[in-house]
C-alpha cells in the first residue's frame, strides 16, 4: 500500500520531467530546427552594399563672395513706384522709361516690368490674388467694369459700360499720384474685397536693369 503510493509519485514526477524535456525539444525544434548550432536569438548582422558613413573626402566648398548689392544689374524698386514712373513717363506700351531704384541707381524699365504686378498672383502678399482674377478681360464680371490684364485695358480705363472702348482714366492723365490707380494700390478699402490692408504690404520687386552712368538723361 505504502509502496504503491510511491510508484505513483514517483511515476507522476518521472512523466513530469518527461514531459518538461519534450515540451523544452519541441520548443526548440520549432525555433531552430534539426539543428545544434541555433542562431535565431541573436540579432542577424545585416551588410549592406551602401556606406552608412561616407568617407570625409569631399573638396571644401569655396566661398565665393557675392558681387555688393550695388554692383549689380538688376534694381529692385517698390512696386508703387514702378508703375509711377511708368505711368509719368507718358505709360507707353513698348518704350523704355527710367526710374531710380531703392538704392538710388538710375534703372531702365518697360511695361514688361510693369504686366506682371496686375497678372501674378502670390505677389502684393502671400496668398494674394492676382488683379486680373477679379479685374479680366470680361467686363461683364469685372468690378468696376476695369480690365488689367492687357495694355489696352489698363489704357482704356475703369467703369466701361457696355464695353464701351474708354472708361475713367485710372492713370490720372500722367500724374501718377492723383491717379485711381495710385489710390487703389495705396489706400486701404477695408470694404472692398481685394482692397483691403494687406495689399499695402509694401512690395518690392526686381525690375530693369541698370544703366551705365553715361547713359542716363540728366533731369533738368
Ligand atoms: C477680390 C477682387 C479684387 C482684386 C483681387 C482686385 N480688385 Fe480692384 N476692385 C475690386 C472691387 C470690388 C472694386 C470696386 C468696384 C466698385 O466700386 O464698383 C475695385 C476697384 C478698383 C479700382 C477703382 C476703379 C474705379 O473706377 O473705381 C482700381 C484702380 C483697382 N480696383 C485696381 C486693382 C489693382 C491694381 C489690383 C491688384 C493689385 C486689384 N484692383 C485687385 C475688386 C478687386
């Protein structure tokens, strides 16, 4: 009785172990495989063909140093004043006119200078619409019935009712700073879309090109 007791737990602890040994092989069998030499639980070393650490031989960059503002061809000049001394100088579409840029060089400029500050868009600020998304070609939409997508419709004028070929001046007949234009560019309309504060951001543009002292008209 007192043997059979013992053959019992002794036995339980023999398919004990057994069964730990077995379960311990299958686990390991399934990890590795028929295999002694099991590599799975170390981190594989992977080589790759591309150098992670590139070879500090790269020629020092030579620093060149940039030509003084002043030297320069191109002139820079507030938009305001672009188009001022375009419209001064008698707003023609083809012939060159002079106006002085920020840093107080004679400049050279055409109304291909002047086109893009009504046709781009992102310009006056960021996000700003162009003029000509509002001011196009087609009066029948256009505010105050203005066209500022060509020469001939900045030349024609606003308020063209029915099309008609002239409308109000907004060039104020050659002075620049009695004009509709000037005023509109200048002047906040917190009340009219598009006129509002932030178009008088105070753009500056590159324009022209600058003249040899020798060529420059001597302003009587
Ligand atoms: C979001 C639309 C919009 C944009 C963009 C816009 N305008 Fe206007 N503009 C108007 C409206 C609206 C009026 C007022 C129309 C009215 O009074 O009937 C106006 C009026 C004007 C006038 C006065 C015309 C007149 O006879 O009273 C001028 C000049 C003018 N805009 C020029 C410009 C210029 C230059 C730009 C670009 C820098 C520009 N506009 C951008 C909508 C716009």
């Amino acid at each position: 009785m007192k043997d059979d007791v013992r053959k019992y737990i002794y036995g339980a602890l023999v398919v004990f172990v057994i069964g730990l040994l077995a379960w311990a092989g299958l686990v390991y069998v399934n990890a590795c495989g028929m295999t002694l030499t099991c590599l799975r639980g170390q981190t594989p070393v992977q080589g790759t063909p591309i150098p992670t650490l590139i070879p500090a031989t790269l020629p020092a960059l030579e620093m060149e140093s940039a030509p003084a503002a002043s030297d320069s061809d191109t002139c820079r000049v507030a938009a305001q004043d672009l188009i001022g001394a375009w419209v001064e100088a008698g707003s023609s579409e083809t012939e060159a006119f002079q106006f002085q840029d920020a840093n107080g060089k004679t400049c050279e400029a055409t109304f291909e200078d002047v086109r893009p500050l009504f046709v781009n868009s992102n310009l006056w600020y960021s996000g700003s619409l162009a003029c000509t998304s509002c001011h196009s070609v087609d009066l029948a939409v256009s505010p105050a019935q203005l066209d500022l997508s060509s020469y001939d419709g900045i030349l024609a004028g606003s308020r063209r009712a029915d099309d008609a070929p002239k409308g109000t001046d907004i060039l104020g007949g050659g002075d620049w700073k009695s004009s509709l234009l000037y005023q509109f560019i200048t002047e906040s309309h917190p009340d009219i879309p598009g006129h509002d504060a932030a178009l008088l951001s105070g753009l500056t543009v590159s324009a022209g090109t600058s003249l040899p002292e020798a060529n420059v008209t001597p302003t009587p």
